[in-house]
C-alpha cells in the first residue's frame, strides 16, 4: 500500500465514521474530526507485506456483556489469521477516544474443512442507557462503522424483539436438473442454497425501525447446514 492509498483510506475511513454517526453539515464535520485524526490514521496506516491480501472485515455482530448497561462485545470473522485486530470506541458526535484489542480464536468448519478465525474485543466502563460510535477493524481492511445503546441500569421499560426461522436469500447451489431434462444452453443454473427466501432481507430492516434494545434468536436461524457454503451462509445471515 503506497502513502497516496494509506491517505485515501483515511478520508474514506472518516466518511464512513460520520455517516455512521449521522453527522452532516461543514462545522459538524469539523468538530468531529478533532480528536479523531490520530485514531483514524492509525487504522489507515500501510500494513506489513503480507503474501495474501487481508479479508475485509465480515460478520460483523454485537453481543452485551455480563453487565449489559456497561459491557459490549464486538465480533467479527475471517477465513486467514489477521494482524492488530481491534475496535476503535466513540460517541455519535463523531469523537473517538478508545483502541480495543480484540482477542482471536478459531474453529474448522466439519464439512468444508475450512478454519474460521473469529475475533472479539469485550469494551467496559461504558456509561448505562448511552449511545455510542465504534468501529472494527484488522491492518489492511476499512474499518466498518455501527451505532450501539447500552442497556439502562436499574428497572426501566425498554424494548426488545425476536424471531426464528429467518433463513437468508443466498443462492449458491448449482441447480442438477433431472435425468433426461435439459435447461437451455447455459450450463450453470443456481438456485438458493437454504430454506430463504427473497424476503428474509427484509426482516432486517423490519427490526431495526422497531430500534430494540436488542434482539434474540430462536432456533433454525438460516440453515446453514444444508447450505452448500456453510460458512458463507452463516456470515451472510
């Protein structure tokens, strides 16, 4: 990576930041870089030469801690071991002030034999009931934005959503007809790979207007199982 790309990926890396914290305006955008540069071209710094490119970052999901109005952990997955993982923590002003390590361990998937490096980075002495910036990274991949509410202490109404069964409209089986049967003159045809559907999708979005303080997941989530590509279906669900 020249210094041209390493200073590139810094200002997308700072777009990213402010879209994420929905900031817009000349004199937000300033106020929200101060304090932030340092971190922000830490992360964007040119990596190590390496024999394989660094996987960007993917699977990306959050999970509350043992005390969730103060603990957030921040996960995330590769299929190659990857250098300085960590989470980069703000507030939606676009400030950042924390680097945390993230730790790594790893799993073969059964059926494919492939090894997955996962990656958490547990973040403490975060405030109740607040709102907060952060962003994962690894050397060599952007660094990829999210928002997250800690839950408040004490009794308080909040809300919380739930489902099963999603399954994820991911198509990568190769379609074998029957016997006898020919398709045109194409020679690959695929079709969905799980039990999804071209909705499932939307339950995203149908959650996230609900804006819970979390959300739980019940049994037969996507059905990676029979998915021609467990893990890639896994990490698209």
């Amino acid at each position: 990576m020249t210094t041209q790309d390493a200073a590139f990926n810094l200002e997308l890396s700072r777009r990213k930041l402010l879209a994420a914290a929905g900031i817009a305006g000349g004199a937000a955008v300033a106020a929200a870089l101060i304090g932030t540069r340092a971190v922000l071209a830490a992360l964007a710094a040119p990596p190590s030469p390496d024999p394989l490119p660094p996987p960007p970052v993917t699977g990306l999901h959050l999970q509350f801690g043992a005390d969730a109005s103060s603990e957030m952990v921040v996960s995330w997955h590769t299929l190659q071991s990857v250098r300085n993982p960590r989470v980069i923590l703000g507030t939606l002003d676009g400030q950042l002030d924390r680097i945390i390590e993230a730790k790594e361990t790893s799993y073969t998937d059964a059926k494919s034999g492939e090894v997955v490096y996962a990656y958490h980075a547990k973040i403490d002495q975060l405030r109740a009931n607040s709102a907060y910036l952060y962003g994962a990274s690894h050397e060599g991949a952007a660094p990829e934005f999210g928002t997250f509410r800690t839950a408040p202490r004490g009794r308080a109404r909040f809300t919380f959503t739930s489902f099963g069964d999603q399954a994820t409209p991911t198509v990568g089986r190769k379609y074998v007809p029957p016997e006898g049967v020919k398709i045109g003159n194409s020679p690959n045809v695929y079709v969905n790979d799980n039990l999804g559907s071209p909705a499932a999708a939307d339950t995203v979005l149908g959650v996230e207007r609900l804006q819970p303080l979390f959300h739980l997941l019940n049994g037969d989530l996507c059905y990676a199982n029979i998915a021609e590509d467990r893990v890639r279906t896994w990490w698209d669900f």
